[in-house]
C-alpha cells in the first residue's frame, strides 16, 4: 500500500538532538557580580608610591557582603593584605587582568564615604599616607561586639536653656547658628571658674536637637568622662557616647559602631574622635587646642583641630575652639575673619578671676623679702598659702616637672646656665661635673655671662622632693601629690596641700583658696618656640580652679612680672598674649604665619630629600643643623622649609612626591617628615 509524500518523508527524517547543558564552571573558578563587579580598595601598605586606590573583581559569593566601607582581605604584590572597600563601579580603569576579593572580612560598613574623604584630605595636607590616617579613624574590629543587635536610635532631645551662654558676647547667637544648621565658626574664651563640661555640652546638645549630631575633642581621658557625663545629664546616655584608649577595645567599639549605626548624636573623646563617623555632624568642638596631647605622635602627625576645621569645610558644620588661653593658630582664625569671638566683658573677667601676684610687682613686696627674685618659695607664696589654710581651704602648688628634664641657671640672677662652646643648656649627667647636652663638652669652671657668678643652681625639682620641703614648712596639713600615674581626679574642701604636675591638677568643688606656680623660669626658659604660650596656657588651666579674688582666692606665680605672659596672667588676658605671639611669628616667618615642615633624619637622606624637592616659589630651606651630638656614630640632621600659608598644600605635594621616590628606590635612611610641627627649635 503506497504511503503519502508526507509520511515518507517522516520515515527518513533525522530525530533533533537534545540541547546541551549548560556549562558548569570548572572548580576553583570565579565569576564576577552581575552588577558593579569592579571594587575599589584602599590597600593597608603604609608606601607613598602606593598610595592609591587599587581595583579588584567582586566574585559573585560575596556580592551582598561587598559594600562600600566594608572591611576586606585581597593579595596585593603575591601577599594576602587587609583593606577598605571604598566604592563599586561598572567598569575598571585597569586595562589588565584584574584580580577577585580574597573574602569580605565583615559586611559592616565600618567606613563611612565622609570619613574616608576627611582622611584622604588629612593624608594631603600633612603629606601622609590614607593608610596611616585610616588607623586613627577606624578603630580595630571586635566581632562579637559587631555581631550584638544594634540600639535603636535616640530620640531627638530638647534644645537646654543654656542661659550661662549670656555672659559671653555673641555666645547666644552662636548657639542659635548651630540650632539652625548655620556653619558657624567660634573662638571661645572661658570664664576662670566656668563649668566648661557643662558649657560645651549645651553646644552639643544644641546641635543635637536639631537633629544633627556633635563631636567633642578633648586632651585626655579625665576630660572625657567629665564631658560627657554632663552630656548625659542633658541627653540621656544613649545619645551620647565617650571614645577613649581606657574604656578597653570591646566597650570602645561598641561605642564606635553605636555612633557608626546612628544611636548616638554626640561623641565624646580624645584626639582620634575627631574621625568619628557621626551622621550630620552640626558642630565640631575642641577643648584646650593649645595641649599637646592634641598632636599625634604617628605619621603623618595630624592635630586635632586642624581635623575639625578640615572636616567642618567637607560637611559644613559649625567649630568651636574653647579654652581658658588662647593660642596663635585661634587668633589667626579671628585675625582672618573665620572665625567669630565669643567672650566675656573685662568687668564679668576681673569679677571671676582670683587675685594674681607676680615677683617684682610692687618694691613693698622686695622690701619684705630682698631674697624673693631667687628663693624657690618666696615670703609672698607662703603668706598666700597660710592664708588660704587658714581659711579652710586647699591650695594647689604646679610644679612643672613632667615633660622636661633638669636644667641649670645662675644661683644669682637665673640666667640659664649655657655652654661657651655652642651655647647649648649645661645639664649635670650621673657622674661628674656639669657638661653641655648638645656638645658634651664639661663645663667644671662655670662663670655665668650676665653677673660673673660661679655658683648654678637647677631650675627645676620634681613633685616629690616639694611635697616634702611644704610637709615640712606647713606641718600639721595633709600633702597630696597628683602627676604620672598617680593622678587625682579631685580632692575635698578640707585645707591641704596638693601638689601637681602641668595636666594633673585635681578639682576641689568649692575652688582652691590659693595656687602656687612654681618654678616659671623652667617653663619660660624651654628652647622651644612655644614656650611663653605654653607656659601661659598651663598657669591659665591652674588658676582657673582658684575662687575668685571677691572669695580670697589668691594665685602666686613665681616668675618676673614684666614678662609678656606672666603680664597676661596678671590681667587675665589671654587674647593679647595671643595676639602678641602671632605678630612675633608673622614677623619672624614661623607658624601660623606660615606653613613650615621639619625633615629629620642622616644627612646624606635630609640632603638628597632637599635636592629633589620641587618647592613652590615662596619656598625657604633653612638649615640643616645637627640634632643632639655631631660625632655620634648615627648622626642626625634637621632642616625647616617653609612657605607662605596660601601655598602650603603646594609645599605637602612636594614633599609626597619627594617621599615616593625615596620608596621606589627603597632608600636605607629613614627620614621624618612632619608639616607644622609643634617642636620646631
């Protein structure tokens, strides 16, 4: 039977194969995320050349773990390292290969896009590098503590009176700039006596009930907790939260992630809390920026304030520089106009202030006591202090023994005891006679060079050994002494007698009846550029705890009175000292007058560093000169550069570019570059 064409054909046909499968990816292989696969990574290798963000693929296990702040392991140069995933992108600049994540460490995003923008800006202008300045903004991991629920955020507070902020010219309106969300800018000069805790929470608080949030920079861990102690009487203790190297690395990450998540509106803390990750902030606040411990000791040696004002620039928040002194760089931001003076009248000061005496005030005082200008403890300080016991109060006595080494002067007149080869400061070693600590030439036949005498003395002796002679002197008081590691955090009202070291001084909660500043010529006499603004700022920080004159307070400086801050001290008037200070560094071309870098390290790497530096066309080199003993088998060598300041970012390049060269050639010699240093001579 004959079949149709159709079923013929059907005979024939060839059956279709199946489709393939698709093909599985061999084992060990990666493939990138669908969407941005590229991640930017800040790598932690501390080279200037390397001092970039580098590009890696994002495979796709880790896509939803890959977000930008994220913490990450990758391999850079065939070693496994650990970064910052700073951004994802579509495509790479890199035409080549590039490499995937090793592993997202944690999915936290521990580093916000501000914060890397402030250190990144950090790391240009003190020449440094963003890894470095990333260890002080994002503090190490703790991961049981991240892995706790988070707080639920705080609830707007209500903004305080703070009716204490009308003693002060334009501190109220200074206040209302920071609850509108205004960027104001304050210089501010505190009252002897103020409750400055109190004070600069109400700043805070301010700018939190307006839904922004707040950072307070203090100098040291005493601070902290009496800042924001006085921030949670205002706020509540889950707004505000307190960053500093003693609360230990699960209770500050805590913390930190609080404030990193949103809960907190107001940070508390030392300098590294000038980083600290709050949403909005609406004010950035430093207490005392003229202390030391503003400075940090790592590359690239930032200041705490210069970070807020940079911050304050990226974010647009308000800044208040505060303190009872003021220092040059504070009057450079009222001089320039950007910054606005919030103090009180001469009338309120001189109402606050305790009565301030001075050696050489008055010829009554020399008649008395013709010995005064050279006895360690004249007529006049023990006559302040028996009246103050006397009274029922305590006395606190500075003496300004930490920080500096013993130095010597002329028993005579007190000139400081140099040497005549390189009129360097004699210093008396643990065996033999007095010799020189920059030439360790022996000076055995000292003659002072002011009055002829052969006879020195040491300017400086330590808390102890005062404790001892003033137990002595005013038997039947209690002493107490206060300074290394044993600080007081504060004493009773009952009379005794507390001795201090500059930074260690104790509260009393009804104020000291009287403060005795002892030794001035070792502050004053320091060959440092600051020494008169420091001397004065730590003298300000003693006093101010002394009642005021209408209440007997009393405070005995023993130091000339016709000195430039001891007259400021006198008449409570920190501002022109300040004011002073900067037309003699203006004058003289240091800082803040201008920006100046200091370069240390062997000769041969200060030499060839100098040589290749391209510097802007204010550019100065001055120097180098040796540091400490020229014949030491590692001798070592300084060079100050400066600049005007309108081309100091200028000078900060130059100086990076110069520092890549020596790492691409892996120079030996290492060197210390540091822009704007505080110790300059």
């Amino acid at each position: 039977m004959a079949t149709s064409d159709a079923s013929a054909n059907a005979l024939f046909e060839v059956p279709a194969e199946p489709p393939a499968p698709a093909a599985k990816p061999a084992r060990g292989v990666q493939s990138p995320a669908a969407e941005l696969p590229v991640a930017r990574v800040c790598v932690d290798v501390p080279l200037a050349h390397l001092d970039r963000p580098y590009e890696y693929l994002v495979p796709v296990k880790s896509d939803a773990d890959a977000v930008p702040g994220a913490r990450v392991r990758v391999r850079f140069a065939g070693k496994p390292v650990d970064g910052y995933l700073l951004e994802r992108v579509a495509e790479a600049e890199h035409r080549g290969k590039l490499q995937f994540l090793e592993r997202v460490v944690s999915p936290e995003p521990v580093l916000a896009p501000e914060v890397a923008r402030l250190c990144r800006a950090v790391a240009d202008r003190y020449s440094g590098t963003l890894t470095d300045v990333l260890r002080f903004a994002v503090p190490p991991r703790h991961a049981r503590v991240e892995a706790e629920e988070p707080p639920e955020p705080s609830p707007v507070p209500a903004r305080p009176a703070a009716t204490a902020w009308g003693e002060y010219r334009r501190g109220p309106a200074f206040l209302d700039a920071v609850h509108a969300g205004k960027q104001a800018h304050a210089v501010w000069q505190a009252l002897p006596g103020e409750d400055w805790p109190a004070r600069l929470a109400e700043v805070a608080a301010t700018a939190a009930a307006a839904g922004r949030g707040a950072v307070v920079v203090v100098p040291d861990h005493r601070d902290v907790a009496r800042v924001h102690a006085a921030c949670v009487a205002l706020v509540g203790e889950a707004a505000a939260v307190a960053l500093s190297a003693d609360l230990g690395p699960a209770k500050r990450y805590r913390a930190w992630l609080a404030v990193r998540r949103g809960s907190a509106r107001i940070v508390v803390g030392t300098r590294a809390a000038a980083y600290a990750p709050v949403v909005d902030p609406g004010v950035l606040v430093v207490w005392d920026d003229g202390d030391d411990q503003h400075a940090d000791q790592r590359a690239p040696y930032p200041h705490g304030r210069d970070v807020l004002i940079t911050r304050a620039r990226l974010c647009g928040a308000g800044v208040l520089v505060a303190g009872f002194a003021r220092t040059a760089e504070a009057q450079l931001l009222l001089d320039s106009g950007w910054a606005a003076e919030v103090a009180a009248t001469r009338a309120r000061v001189r109402a606050a202030a305790p009565r301030v005496t001075a050696l050489g005030e008055h010829d009554s005082q020399l008649a008395r006591d013709p010995a005064a200008r050279t006895a360690r403890i004249p007529t006049v300080a023990f006559d302040a202090v028996r009246a103050s016991l006397q009274a029922g109060y305590p006395v606190l006595v500075q003496v300004p023994r930490r920080g500096y080494v013993p130095a010597l002067t002329c028993q005579d007149c007190r000139a400081p005891a140099r040497c005549r080869r390189c009129a360097g400061p004699l210093h008396v070693p643990d065996t033999g006679p007095p010799a020189c600590r920059w030439c360790a030439a022996t000076e055995a036949n000292y003659r002072c060079t002011a009055c002829a005498s052969r006879r020195l003395r040491a300017v400086v002796v330590g808390a102890k050994r005062t404790a001892e002679e003033l137990g002595r002197a005013f038997s039947g008081f209690p002493v107490r002494t206060s300074g290394a590691r044993d600080v007081l955090s504060t004493v009773d009202d009952r009379p005794a007698l507390v001795v201090a070291t500059p930074g260690a001084e104790p509260l009393s909660p009804k104020g000291y009846g009287a403060a005795l500043l002892l030794d001035g010529w070792a502050m004053l006499n320091r060959a440092d550029l600051r020494a008169a603004e420091e001397a004065l700022r730590r003298w300000m920080t003693a006093a101010a705890l002394v009642r005021p004159a209408t209440d007997g307070g009393r405070v005995v400086v023993l130091a000339d009175s016709s000195i430039a801050p001891v007259q400021a001290l006198v008449r409570w008037d920190p501002a022109w000292h300040a004011g002073v200070e900067l037309a003699a560094r203006t004058e003289l071309g240091f800082p803040p007058a201008v920006r100046m870098a200091s370069v240390d390290g062997a000769p041969d790497a200060v030499a060839r560093l100098l040589g290749e530096l391209a510097l802007p066309p204010t550019g100065e080199v001055l120097g180098p000169v040796p540091l400490g003993d020229p014949d030491s088998p590692t001798p070592r060598e300084r060079a100050l550069v400066r600049v005007s300041r309108a081309e100091g970012k200028a000078l900060a390049d130059a100086l990076t570019t110069a520092q890549s060269l020596r790492a691409t050639r892996k120079d030996p010699d290492p060197l210390r570059v540091q822009l704007d240093p505080l110790d300059l001579i």
